[in-house]
C-alpha cells in the first residue's frame, strides 16, 4: 500500500512541472512547425509558440507568422502550423 501511494504522489507532481519550450519541427520558408509537449494538456498554442514561430520566420525573411493549425503528433505531442507571410 505504502508503494502505491508513493507512485501516486510522484504522477500527481509530476503534473506541476512546466511545460517545455516550443521546438521548431519542421520549416520550409513558407511555414514553420511548432513542437510542444502535451503530455497533461499543456501543449497549447501560446505567446511562446507565436513568439517562437515568429522568430523563424523572420530570420527567413518573412514579417509575419500567421498561425493555420494544430495536430496530434505522436502520443504525448502536438504540432502548431504557422504560415510565414
């Protein structure tokens, strides 16, 4: 029993940890892929992933990242597709 509830405490803060930072998965100048973790849900779009789609498209020579979509990628991931305008 005491082995249980040790495993449960361990699942339930590892629940408080932050989300990780946004990964560039995929760019081809037109559009850039956005990785983030979505092991809890955490996985959404935010300023940090505009932010950071944003940076690649200008380091392309785009102005502007115009967010298009996201999808699942794997089991504990997602994907946010920005176009580069």
């Amino acid at each position: 029993m005491k082995r249980a509830s040790s495993l449960l405490a361990v699942v339930f803060l590892s629940a408080c940890v932050p989300p990780g930072e946004p990964i560039v998965s995929d760019y081809n100048g037109d559009s850039v892929k956005i990785a983030m973790a979505n092991a809890f849900g955490e996985g959404v779009r935010s300023a940090e992933t505009d932010a950071a789609a944003l940076r690649i498209c200008n380091k392309g020579g785009k102005r502007t990242a115009e967010y298009a979509s996201t999808s699942i990628s794997g089991e504990y991931q997602v994907e946010h597709l920005y176009l580069c305008l």
